[in-house]
C-alpha cells in the first residue's frame, strides 16, 4: 500500500476537504483526488462519501483512517527514539500522570537530566490508569505513573513499583481538629471533605470503615482531581482530605499541613511506571526512568507502614 496516499487521504479527512488537503501539502488537488481514487481502486472500497455536505468517511475510510493514525503516531515515536539512541539531547519522554503520584521527584528527574542533557524534554499530561492506556498504545505517551486499578494491571502492559505511599486524613495547621491529641471518626463528620469522587471508588472499605465505628461516611462536598484545587480547599478553608503523604510531603515536613491522629484511618497504596509489554522503552525513556528512581528513593515519606 503506498504511504503517499495514505497521507493524502488522511489530509482529506483531517483537514475537511480535498482543497484544503491540497493547501496543507502545497500540491496540486487533481493529485490528490488521484491518490485517493487510486487507494479506493487498490483496497476495493469507497472510503469517502462524495455526494454529502459536508464530506463524510463510509465505514472503511473510518477503518482506514484510524489505522493511519496508529501509523503515523508509530512513526513519530520512531523518530524520536531513533534521536534519543544518538544523543539524549535530543531525547523526549511523554508521560500521563495520575493525580496522587508525586510530582516533584518527576520535574527533579527531568531537571537532573537537563544538567548534562540540556535539549532533554519532558510533556506532561494529567491522568488515570485506566483512562489513558490508549495514549500509550497509540505511541503519543511512553509510560503512565500512577497507582493501579483495585483490579489489577492490564495484560497488555508491564507495571514497575515505585513507590508505596499511604492515604491519611489531612487538614491545613490552623484547623480546628489539627491541635487535638486524638481525633475521633465522629469529628471527622463535622467539617467538608474534598475527594477525586466517592471514596469508596479509590479506597476500598471506606463505608465499611465508618460504618464499623458507628457512624455514616462523609461524602466529599468537593469532587476534584486536581491536587492544586484539593491543596487551595485544605490550605484557605476547614477542609478535610484523604491524601497520600508522599504528594504532600514538604507541606508535611514543613508543619503547614497536618496528618490527624484518628486511630486506624489509612490506606497503603502502591503507585509505579506502565508501559506497552510489547514495545521496548526508547532510551530516553529508559534514562528517565533510572534518574526517576534515584528521585524517588531521596523523597521523604512515601512508605506504606507511615
């Protein structure tokens, strides 16, 4: 199949016509209204509907393009680890990062890298496990750092622990509950939580937990994923959150946020690197990886038995 007239039909596609298409490759549109035709007399099959407006793709130009795309995406990746096997300078990691993985050791891998690699790049995208596996299978991310699904790691992928963290009940210095020697569970139902959606979805046996000592569970009044926004609601207002200390660890260090002291309220929680069993990690990834390590064994906190 030629790969030239791929691309032109996916210019088609992607640019919403063939004159346009024409524009964005600086050729002519006879020659891409021919690469087209020639790609549908090679498969057998229209791929575009013509006679509509606007243009629409049948089902095999949807199949057509969407096998495109995992090329395309392939051949970048390609690229670049074929740029990083040369010269980590040229060196570029993608990552998706689950809200409760720490992220300070991961700008301080890529900041250690830049001091002998100064063109190394790092691209960020916030995340889940489950969410964004098909980043990784599409080549547009090279690994997800997060904690794994209560049912455990997909098949498809390799998983390297990290870190064991553990989820306590946390409040800023100057809240109320913060100067108590001991903090009861019926405490905790005065003040409003904030959570990354029912608790019972990211720490099994929350419910059950409560229920054991005799009360109702919070429900989270504020739903974010954003530890930013978790910090501003824990930080400037009487909040209450389950966070794992090891994203908070400096903040903890530092007096300003406080663990409370209820007896039995923890979770340990397992977080590390997923890739694509079936494709190697490229060098710059695999150089990423060794410095995050390294990061992540000087972080303060971050042990399960916390």
């Amino acid at each position: 199949m030629d790969a030239r007239r791929l691309r032109y039909f996916a210019a088609v596609v992607d640019q919403g016509g063939f004159a346009q298409a024409a524009a964005a490759l600086h050729v002519t549109q006879p020659a891409i209204s021919m690469a087209v035709r020639r790609l549908e007399e090679e498969l057998g099959h229209v791929l575009l509907e013509r006679n509509v407006k606007p243009m629409t793709l049948t089902g095999f130009g949807r199949a057509v393009h969407q096998s495109w795309q995992v090329h395309a995406s392939e051949h970048q990746r390609l690229v670049r680890e074929l740029r990083g096997m040369a010269d980590l300078n040229a060196g570029q990691v993608s990552l998706v990062i689950g809200a409760t993985f720490p992220l300070r050791p991961v700008v301080s891998a890529l900041e250690a890298l830049r001091r002998n690699f100064p063109g190394f790049r790092l691209s960020i995208t916030m995340g889940t496990y489950t969410g964004n596996l098909q980043m990784v299978i599409d080549g547009t991310a090279d690994l997800i750092l997060s904690q794994l699904p209560a049912r455990g790691p997909d098949p498809r992928f390799n998983h390297e622990p990290l870190i064991f963290d553990c989820f306590h009940a946390v409040c800023r210095h100057s809240h109320p509950l913060a100067s108590q020697a001991e903090v009861s569970w019926e405490d905790l139902l005065r003040y409003p939580w904030s959570a990354g959606g029912p608790f019972d979805a990211f720490l099994a046996g929350w419910s059950d937990a409560f229920a054991a000592h005799g009360v109702t569970a919070p429900v989270p009044v504020l739903h974010t994923t954003s530890t930013v926004a978790t910090m501003a609601a824990l930080v400037e207002h009487d909040y209450l959150a389950m966070l794992p200390i090891g994203c908070i660890a400096k903040e903890l260090a530092s007096g300003f946020i406080k663990v409370l002291p209820v007896s039995g309220l923890k979770w340990p929680q397992e977080k590390g690197a997923s890739w694509l069993a079936t494709r190697a990690l490229s060098p710059a990834a695999m150089a990423y990886m060794k410095e995050l390590r390294l990061q992540l064994e000087q972080m303060p906190g971050g042990d399960a038995s916390a």
